[in-house]
C-alpha cells in the first residue's frame, strides 16, 4: 500500500514538474515573440532603408512563426504602406520607393488562410474587408500573384500597376484609378469595381464573373477572352474595347457604351447579356 501511494505521488509530482516546465516555456516563448515585434515595429521608423526592410522582412517572419499574431502584423505593414504616401499633391514616382514595395511584396504573399475577417473596417454588402489599403497611391507597384483577396483598395491610385495573376476575390476597387494597369488572369470575381478607372487596362482572360462594374471606364480596356458572367456594367463605358472571346452571358448592361468595340458582334452580345436600345448608340427610328 506505501509503495503504491509512493508511486502515485511520484506521478503526480513528475506530472506537476511537466506542467510547470511547459508552462515556462510557453512564457518563454511569449516573451521572444513580445521582443521581437518590439524590435521589428521601431525598424520601420528607421531613417535608413535597410532598417526599415530589415522591420519588414522581421515581421514575415514573426507572422509565420507565430500564426496568432499574423493579423496583427499585417495590419502593421499595411498601415506601413498607407501613412508612408507622398501625400496628396505631391507627385508620384513611376514606381513605389524600395521599403514599400517590399511591404506590398510581403502583403501579398502572407498565408490568406490565416487571416481574420474584420467587419469594423469599410465592410462591404456581405464580407468584411481583410487588408485596409485603402486610398494607396503605388504607381506602377510590382503585385504580380499577389494575394488580395478581400482587400480594401477603394481609392487607391494603382496606374500602371501589375497584376499578373493577381488573387481579388471580394476585394473592394470602388473609385480606384486602375488605369494602364495590367490584370491579365486576375481572379477578380464578386470584386466591386464600380466608378473604378480602366481605361487602356489589360484584363485579358481576366475572371470578373459576378464583378460589380457599375459606371467604370472601360474605354480601350483588352477584355479578350475575360470572363464577365454575370457582371454588373450598367452605365459602363466600354467604347473602343477588346471584347474578342469575351464571355458575357447574363451580363448586365444595361446603359453602357459599347461604341467602337471589337471582337463580338452586336448580335452576339445581345444574345446572352442583359442589354436595351442603345447599347451601340441612338437606335434608328423604325
């Protein structure tokens, strides 16, 4: 009987000195990753360039040691990217400085799985929006398969921007001047575009399948073989737009401009869009 309570409490004691062990640890561990965003969080006030990227790269790597912390992070780089403009008026350089490009590069490359839908901020009609990018001005920034899902880049001045193969489902693009930008094979499906700036865009075998394009400016955009099932372009301007291969069934346009496009007949189009009379201009008197 003693050796048997002997054993037990042996036990318990062993088991005790685990808990406690792994619970220092834990504290431990807690502690570096405190420390170490510290220390990634003053790089980037840094008055030297490589301070700051060191602050960016630090940061990825914490978000990927420390998956609790990764919407934390990366709600750091992307006010990063948003309070380091060049401030309205002030011109933008043909592309962005080296430090943000980097924060976009790493936004955009981040484990989307691991990020927490926020309704606080700019929500949309059904989906809160993940990434606040919102009123950006990145001129010509590097977003090639960058992941965007549910961003918001409302306002935001992405002219000549690439994005090859970029991922926007969700993402909110109202008002956005998205100019000469390239789109080719982005996933830009339920994407709210409406008022947003396309003009001479290259969404080539784009995916805009249930995309809100309402009053955007489409004009000389290469829409060759985008899928547009189901997008909303009412009041559109698509004059002079590439619409070869394109796919429209049930697209809504309804009052958009499509004088001077090529690449689909009027015949063709008005079988399987949503149209009225003066889709191609005034209608002839019957």
């Amino acid at each position: 009987m003693v050796t048997s309570l002997s054993v037990f409490f042996g036990i318990l004691f062993a088991a005790g000195g685990l808990v406690y062990t792994a619970r220092t640890w834990e504290t431990s561990q807690e502690s570096q990753v405190t420390d170490r965003y510290t220390k990634a969080v003053e790089q980037l006030s840094s008055a030297k360039i490589d301070g700051r990227l060191g602050g960016i790269y630090a940061l990825e790597r914490l978000a990927n040691d420390s998956p609790r912390d990764h919407q934390t992070i990366y709600d750091v780089l992307t006010a990063f990217v948003r309070e380091h403009d060049p401030g309205p008026g002030a011109p933008l350089p043909e592309k962005p400085a080296t430090d943000i490009q980097a924060a976009l590069t790493v936004i955009g490359r981040r484990d989307a799985t691991l990020d927490r839908e926020d309704t606080s901020i700019h929500p949309g009609p059904a989906y809160g929006q993940i990434l606040d990018l919102r009123v950006i001005r990145v001129k010509g920034a590097n977003l090639i398969h960058a992941d965007l899902t549910s961003a918001d880049l409302a306002d935001a001045n992405l002219t000549g921007a690439d994005l090859t193969d970029a991922n926007l489902p969700r993402a909110d693009l109202t008002d956005a001047d998205l100019a000469d930008a390239y789109l080719t094979r982005a996933n830009l499906t339920t994407a709210d575009l409406t008022d947003a700036n396309l003009i001479r865009a290259s969404p080539f075998d784009a995916d805009l399948t249930y995309a809100d394009l309402i009053r955007a400016d489409l004009t000389s955009a290469d829409l060759a073989d985008a899928n547009l099932t189901d997008a909303n372009l009412t009041n559109a301007n698509l004059r002079t737009a590439d619409l070869t291969d394109a796919e429209l069934t049930g697209a809504d346009l309804t009052g958009a401009d499509l004088r001077g496009i090529t690449g689909l007949s009027e015949a063709a189009i008005r079988k399987v869009a949503k149209t009225d009379r003066t889709l191609f201009g005034p209608m002839p008197t019957e």
